[in-house]
C-alpha cells in the first residue's frame, strides 16, 4: 500500500479515470460491502478519503463521472484517519473471506 502525499483536484480526477478500481468513501454512500462485488486482483486500485466534514456534492459527481464508486461505512461518522482505517481492514477481511470460499 502506498499513501501518497495531498494532490490538485484535477490531478486526482485523472488518477481515478485511469484506475481499474476506485473507491470514493463519502458520507450517505452504499456501505462497502453492498459496493464491493468481485474479489478480483486488480493491479491499480485507488481507496479515496475526503477531508474533515465531507466531500462537496461536485466533487463526488466528478469522482464518480471518471470511474470511481461512492462507498461509506453506513449512518456513522468518523475522522479521516480513523475512517480510512476502517476501510481498509473492511476491504482486507473481505477479500480474505472471498479467498476461503
């Protein structure tokens, strides 16, 4: 896993678009594991967290316009950095649990 350093907007739109998977975690999305499908092995894969308080409602428009898919952790709110780790051990308890079926 890497942690890229903060990036422009449009920067990050582009990255998205190139990307074979993208999630976009925002408030009020699909819970993770009602988004996530396939326990395919993808190459480039982006796991986007927003800043304090939220993306704005273009900016999930123009994530989601490019390829990413809105993702949340249902009705509660958390900080990035806590958010971001949540996420992540989802995705890795998931994707084992998908190796063992």
């Amino acid at each position: 896993m890497v942690l890229n350093p903060p990036i422009k907007f449009g920067t990050l739109l582009d990255h998205i678009s190139k990307s074979k998977l993208c999630l976009v975690a925002t408030a009020e999305a699909t819970p993770l594991l009602n988004a996530v499908k396939s326990p395919a092995k993808e190459s480039s894969r982006l796991l986007i967290v927003g800043p304090e308080g939220d993306f704005t409602k273009k900016e999930v428009e123009l994530m989601l316009e490019v390829g990413g898919t809105a993702v949340g952790l249902g009705p509660h709110r958390l900080r990035v950095e806590t958010a971001t780790i949540a996420l992540l051990e989802t995705l890795v308890m998931w994707s084992d649990s998908q190796e063992t079926v």
